[in-house]
C-alpha cells in the first residue's frame, strides 16, 4: 500500500479515520466505525456486509488485541493507533473497507505522527491515548491537521509582515506567505510539530526539527492574534525545551527579524540568548540567531 507506505516511512503510529467526529471520543471516527455507519444506514450490499463482517467479527476479532476500555460506553475514551512497525500486514487487510469509503463517497484520512498523544494502553500491534486536544493544551500534530494550522501560521506571521513591509514581491519566502505544500513537504524523521489549543480550537503552533549534535530547530512559533497576551507563546516554549530534551537534545535556535526587537527581548525573557546575525541578498532584513540550552 504505497500511500501507508509513504507517510509511515518515518512516523511511529498511524491511524485511518474518517471525518466525523465520533460521540465517545470526540475525535474522527476510526476506520471500523466509519464502515459501520454505511452499514447502519442501509448503503452497503450483501457481499460487502460478509467482507465487512469477515474483517471486522471475525479476523481482527481473533488477531487484534481488545483494550480493556473498550466496551466502556462513555464519552472521552482513548483512541487508538497502529503501530507502524507491525501495522502493515494488517493495513492492508482493511483495503476492502476504504474501498467502500470511496465507493460510497465517505472521505477518510491516513494519519500518521510520532507523538499520538499520553499512551494510556499498548500491545504488539497497537496504542491508545488520550490526545491532549483539550483547551489549554499543546498536542502533536499531523499531516491531516496542515490545512488548519497553516492558516494559523500565515495569520500569525501576517502581522509580521505588515510591521516590516514584507510582500510576496520583496520576500515570497517570508512564513506568512508558507504554502500548505510546503509545511506537507516537512514531514520527514525528525520533524515534531505541535498545536496549542484553546476554546477547543487549534490557536498556536511550532514545529521542533532534529539538526544533529543534540540541537534541535524551532520554526513557526505562532499564536493567532485574538488569542495573544494569554501566555500561549511561552506554553509553546516551555513545551519545547522539555520535549527537545525527551528527545536528548540539549540546544533550540531559532531564526527570528533582527529588527524585531520587541519579539527579540520576549525571546530573551524566555531563556534565548542572542548568537549572532547572518545577512542574505534576498532578504529585505537581518537574520538573527538565537540559541537556548539545556
């Protein structure tokens, strides 16, 4: 299956889901649930109703471990998540059931991170967690989130922009300007990208991305304009630095406008010290490094 195969070259955990948000978690409906649906709406044939039963009843029944919670009818239980190590066997079992998604025109996702969330369940082939999507919450990131959070950045970074006169003439490369190809481009081994969320809405995000030698490169540091002065920002930083040192880094750098100086000095309040300056023709500004330590 070239597309698992593609987005779980790097990823640790993967999930296929549909669209709509399911009662018990709240979050998209696994792959099961959404073939249930068709099933419970009259939509599928005979013949697929037997394979549906076959996968479902009775292969996974006798293949896949049940979590303990999952007779557990309540809202806000875990989700899970195949292990992408073990999960290609049995990914490609459920081909048969994304084929009648896309028969009867039920989009579906294929979703794959290294960070699903806090890991509450494991076994050989699976995890569950709780994802961390509440208010007030940084969570990991995926591929399928990147239409939302590039709008985030690309209004984050629009203020920017107006304050130095950046346009796509005088600096198509300026963040406000990323296009969701590009943040789709990014994902490769060691690159973690989080969301803030609040009101239950994705309002800020960073990426962290593994530059060798224990340094670690933090890129879009965004929190939405209506959502500033809340302490959003530095929740994004702290949750940097202790996750960069889960991964056993010990040093963030960070690019910012030299110019800036309001954003320099909140940099420097948070623990960044300024480490130089770098120049490009291209650029109608200063480059300026900084740096934060373990």
């Amino acid at each position: 299956m070239n597309e698992f195969s593609q987005l779980a070259a790097s990823m640790k955990y993967a999930r296929i889901q549909g669209r709509e948000a399911a009662f018990r978690t709240g979050k998209p409906v696994g792959v099961f649930a959404a073939v249930h649906g068709l099933r419970e709406a009259g939509l599928l044939t005979d013949e697929e109703k037997a394979v549906f039963h076959e996968i479902d009843d009775i292969w996974f029944e006798n293949n896949l471990p049940n979590p303990p919670f999952y007779g557990d009818d309540k809202p806000g239980k875990p989700i899970t998540w195949f292990k992408t190590a073990t999960a290609g066997f049995m990914v490609e079992k459920l081909r048969p059931m994304m084929d009648m998604l896309e028969k009867y025109s039920k989009p579906y996702d294929i979703v794959c991170t290294n960070f699903p969330g806090r890991i509450v369940y494991e076994d050989k082939w699976q995890v569950a967690v709780y994802d961390g999507g509440a208010p007030g919450r940084v969570s990991p990131l995926s591929l399928a989130h990147v239409p939302v959070y590039a709008e985030v950045i690309r209004r984050s970074f629009a203020t920017v922009a107006k304050d130095f006169n950046l346009s796509k003439e005088n600096c198509p490369g300026h963040t406000s300007f990323v296009t969701n190809a590009q943040l789709e481009d990014k994902f490769r081994d060691g690159y973690y990208p989080f969301g803030y969320f609040a009101d239950g809405k994705l309002v800020g995000f960073v990426s962290l991305t593994d530059a060798g030698g224990g340094a670690h490169e933090m890129n879009g540091v965004s929190v939405l304009p209506e959502y500033r002065r809340n302490g959003y920002g530095r929740a994004l930083l702290d949750f940097c630095k202790e996750k960069a040192k889960e991964l056993g880094g010990t040093k963030i750098a960070i690019e910012i406008i030299e110019e800036n100086t309001v954003l320099k000095n909140w940099y420097a309040a948070n623990g960044f010290a300024h480490a130089g300056t770098k120049t490009f023709d291209n650029l109608p500004f200063t480059v300026g490094l900084m740096e934060w330590s373990a």
